[in-house]
C-alpha cells in the first residue's frame, strides 16, 4: 500500500507511527519499549537508530511500500526561539536537537529520527512542525523581578495550535480572528493566551512555572528552592530532574495513570483526590491569568492532552473557570493529527517550509 506522509512520534517508552495518505489515516501503531530496552542507552541521543529501525520494521511487516512518500514528519525539539511554522530538518537545526540550549528531552529525538528516516527513502523531506519554543509572547510578559532572568516561552505549541485551529474551523471562523484559552494538560501542563492567531503569553512549563503536572513540579516557593540548593542534601542534577520529571503527581502518589488514581479516588482515598482537587485548581488559576492577559475577551476555553479524558479533572476546572466562558474540550494530545495536516499543508502548497538558521 502506498502512502504520502509519514508521521514519527518518539516518546519516552513508546515509538509511535503513522501513515497517511493525504489527511485520511491508513495506519497507527504504538511500540512500547520495555525499561530495559530503552535501558541500555547511555542518552536519549543514542536511540536514534534504534527507533528508525523499530519505524522501518514495522511498517515492513505491515507490508507498506514507501516509494511515494514525499514528507516525514515529527514534533520539534528544544531549540533556539523560533517563529510558529514548519521546517526543515538541515545542519543548524540537526546541530541545535543534538546541542540543546534549553536541556535535553526525548522531544529532542523527533527531528533526527524522522530526519533519519528520511534519509533512507529516497525524494522524501525531514520536517518539524510548531516546536516547543515557538514564540510569539508579548514582551510585557517576559519580564520578572529579577532583571536578567526573563520568562520564556517552552509550551506545547504543536498541540495547542492544532487545537485551537481545528475548534476555529469547526465554527468556520479563522483562528487568526479569535481570542482563545488554551490548556494542555498531561506529563507537563501549558495554559496559552492565543490573541489572533499569537501566543502572547504563556507559562512555561518545562523547568517548573505554572500548574504542577503528572510528572513536573511547577511553580514553588523559591525561598525553598535556595535552600534546597544550598544545603547540598541534593544535586542539581537531581534539582532540575524535581522540575522537569520527578515531581507533580507522580511524585505524590506513585504513578501517572489516572485510570488507577480515579479508582483509589472513588475507592475514598483522600490523598489521590487532594491531589488531583490542587493540580485541577491550579490549572483553573493559570486560566484566570490568561483571562486577564486577554483583557477577559475570549471566545472560548479549550482543554486538551491527556488529562482532558478525566470528568473528574475536567469538572473541578469547569466549576472554577465556567463563569469566564465557554469551556469546550479536546481529549489526547492531537499531535498525530497536527503533524499530518501541517504536513499536508506543505504538499498542497498552503504553507511555505520555513529555514532554521
């Protein structure tokens, strides 16, 4: 069977794939890694080949011809600040996801796999789409108290565009003339301000500011954090793994699967439902600031990733934020969809391939 795009996602335990022939879906698969598979790798940066080869096997064994694949696609990584769009995987840009600025993550391996596989099937293209540092941020909201250290914008760009386009077309408006709340709820939690097609303000939610997450700290009392790096009882390699990966509800309760949370929830566990009742609330507030950062002239509140699937998440925020508009959700993360129509975008000429530099 032959196919035009081809979509690879690599996360942490999972190399997923997906095949489209122009936006209709023909093939998704899941590969779950053991620990010890992924194990065996010194760094994220090793697995490359690695999940080339889990990529190319199974779409073997599925018997796809790949002669007709003209882009592979996958999501960005943590590189320089750069402009919302599409592009093409080249020297800088290989550079940049091997030598992160910001810190390394497996989202730094979607490029050079998909910029892999590409390489071994001949007239196709390496592409990423809305990377995680897309920045589009009012300079009012950079600024802190501390002069010299500036707020950035690290979100999940990918999915909160994709999301917020596809809920402006089903109202056949454009995104470009609507205000929106975007919140992305999962491993880690974004809430974006989206003022006519930018992201004018947004937390940061890679290295700990805003709601905490299934596995991130996020915002702390600094006074804390001073200490925590002064009284030498940590590392600050095992500080920084407290807010990108270690902390939030993991950390609470031992696991990131809010199927068991919700049954220890309903089974009367009152540690599980303060838990999820805070990170619920604390999404609500970073709600309410992007209302105001939109002056309270919104269209809509959109909630998304993961975490959306959960009633039990989803009604604690709705009983805090309905008063501020309507909240409408999207479940799972999108980003299989959102990379397929950008890439679909591309082929069809409705969007030019921007050049990292």
């Amino acid at each position: 069977m032959t196919f035009n795009i081809l979509v690879v996602n690599p996360k942490d335990k999972v190399t997923q794939t997906a095949v489209f022939d122009n936006f209709q879906l023909l093939y998704i698969n899941n590969r779950r890694h053991s620990a010890e598979e992924v194990g065996q790798f010194n760094t994220v940066y090793d697995q490359v080949e690695f999940r080339r080869d889990v990529i190319f096997r199974e779409l073997h064994n599925n018997h796809f011809d790949f002669s007709k694949v003209k882009i592979v696609i996958s999501r960005g990584g943590l590189i320089k600040p750069v402009h919302s769009g599409i592009y093409e995987i080249n020297e800088a840009l290989r550079f940049d996801l091997l030598n992160s600025p910001i810190g390394v993550d497996i989202i730094n391996i979607g490029g050079l796999v998909a910029d892999a596989v590409a390489a071994k099937i001949e007239g196709a293209k390496a592409l990423i789409a809305d990377p995680a540092v897309v920045d589009e941020m009012q300079d009012i909201a950079r600024i802190t108290g501390a002069p010299g250290v500036e707020r950035k914008s690290i979100f999940h760009a990918l999915n909160q565009k994709a999301v917020a386009k596809l809920y402006a077309e089903s109202l056949k408006k454009n995104y470009h003339d609507m205000n929106l709340i975007v919140a992305h709820m999962g491993n880690g939690t974004t809430v974006g301000a989206h003022h006519k097609g930018k992201v004018i303000d947004v937390n940061q939610g890679f290295e700990g500011d805003g709601p905490f997450s299934m596995i991130r700290c996020g915002s702390l009392p600094l006074g804390d954090i001073v200490k925590m790096c002064s009284d030498g009882k940590k590392t600050k390699e095992e500080i920084f793994a407290l807010l990108t990966h270690e902390g939030g509800i993991n950390a609470h309760l031992g696991t990131t699967d809010i199927t068991e949370i919700e049954t220890r929830i309903k089974d009367g566990d009152r540690h599980a439902t303060l838990i999820i009742e805070s990170m619920a609330y604390q999404v609500s507030k970073s709600i309410g600031e992007m209302f105001v950062a939109l002056k309270g002239e919104i269209d809509a509140i959109l909630l998304t990733g993961d975490l959306a699937h959960s009633e039990f998440v989803i009604n604690i925020i709705r009983d805090h934020v309905d008063r501020l508009g309507q909240v409408i959700v999207f479940p799972g993360d999108n980003e299989i969809q959102a990379m397929a129509s950008n890439a679909l975008r591309v082929i069809r000429g409705e969007i030019e391939i921007s050049e990292y530099v």
